[in-house]
C-alpha cells in the first residue's frame, strides 16, 4: 500500500488562540493510519506552540516551516534559517507561488533554499506549477507539489486525471513522491488519492478548519 502524504499549508493564518482551538478540535478525532502522513506547515510564530501540543497529545501530526532562508545564521534580517526550523520541525515547503509571484523567489534562491533545507536534515515540499520547473531539481531528494496556479485558492481543481498524467512525467524526471495541491477537499481528495501516480495533496484553505483536516484525511 502507497503512503499517502497529507501536507496543511496554513500560510498566513491563525494565532496561538486560534491554534490551541483547532488542536483541540482535530484531536477528538482519532485518526490512526499506518499509510497516511499527516504533515501540518503552520506559520513560523505557531511552530513552538504546535510543538508542545503535539508532544503532550502524543500526536501523529509532523510538523514543517512554510519558508527558509536561503543563508545560514547571521546578519539577515527577518529570515529564519534551518538550524532554527531544525528545533521545531522535519519538512520545508519551498517555492510555493506565492512566494514566487509576491516576493520574486528566483530558481536560483528556490535551489539555495533546498541546499540548507538538506544541510539541516529537512525534508523539501518544493512546490511546481510547470515540468520545466521540475526540471531544475533532479538532483536533490525532496518531495514535489505539483500545484496548477489556476487551481490555488479558486475552488476549481485540476482534474484528477490531469494532476496524475503530470504527477507521471514529473516522476519521470525525479524519483520523488509527488502531491498535488489546489483546492483540495474532503469532497475530492479522495479522487486525487486514488490516482496511481499521486502521493498525497496539499490543502490550504481547509487545512485552516480542523473538522475539515480530519475529514480529508479520514477520506484520503
Ligand atoms: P488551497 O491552497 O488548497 O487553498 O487551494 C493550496 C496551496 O496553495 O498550497
């Protein structure tokens, strides 16, 4: 059986109030599968607090950073780098397009980013759009979200059939597990879960909603 990978991409959302609510509400739900790994990308302020939640539960949840800077410690101001999200977490999302489109990441800080998260033993979540972006990671062990732009945030997902032809070519460029993320719910997860060459998705928005989270990962 495939494991399946469930990635939360929380991006700019929630307060320590906020995320104390949904922990709360995510773990009456007892969501125990040997085949699904359950990885939740809060923002870098929620990190410790998540941390303690998950130690005290005795939580399955994994955590990852949404971002890392391209540089180690020292003078760069606003940035946190990978032995920092070392202390917190175990993935990295890399490249989403947000950052790409809002903040201008170039490849060649995309490839940077990916250096220190391997430098610091943190598992990539590198987000493409296109196989030409794919094209420029071949050579790293990471993990890749084949995420369409028209399908971020718009409630319109790609077909599952489409996500897994272009999960296929990827896989034929990278030997990496591929998600897919765009829209995804617990309606459809399942369709996209079910695909032979996709290895698990990457909600945002119903990531935010903890009833929601455990749904699609009931039915994922
Ligand atoms: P969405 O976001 O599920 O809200 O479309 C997915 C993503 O951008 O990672």
């Amino acid at each position: 059986m495939k494991k399946i990978l469930i990635v939360g991409n929380w991006k700019s959302n929630k307060t320590e109030i906020e995320t104390n609510e949904w922990f709360q509400r995510f773990t009456i739900y007892d969501l125990r599968f040997t085949n699904k790994e359950i990885i939740i990308c809060p923002p870098f302020t929620l990190l410790s607090n998540l941390k303690s939640s998950i130690l005290n539960h005795k939580s399955f949840i994994k955590l990852g950073a949404q971002d890392i800077s391209p540089f180690d410690e020292g003078a760069y101001t606003g940035e946190v780098n990978g032995k920092q999200i070392k202390e917190f977490a175990d993935y990295v999302i890399i490249g989403h397009s947000e950052r790409r489109r809002y903040f201008g990441e170039s490849e060649d800080i995309i490839v940077k980013k990916i250096e220190m998260a391997q430098k610091y033993e943190l598992t990539p979540i590198v987000c493409v759009s296109d196989i030409k972006q794919a094209e420029n990671y071949t050579r790293y062990t990471l993990i890749i979200a084949y995420e369409p732009l028209f399908a971020i945030g718009s409630g319109n997902p790609d077909t599952p059939e489409n996500a897994n032809e272009m999960a296929k070519k990827i896989k034929e460029i990278i030997d990496a597990p591929v998600i897919y993320g765009g829209s995804v719910t617990s309606q459809n997860v399942k369709s996209f879960t079910q695909m032979p060459s996709i290895d698990g998705v990457l909600p945002g928005k119903a990531s935010l909603d903890a009833n929601e989270f455990a749904s699609i990962i009931e039915k994922a």
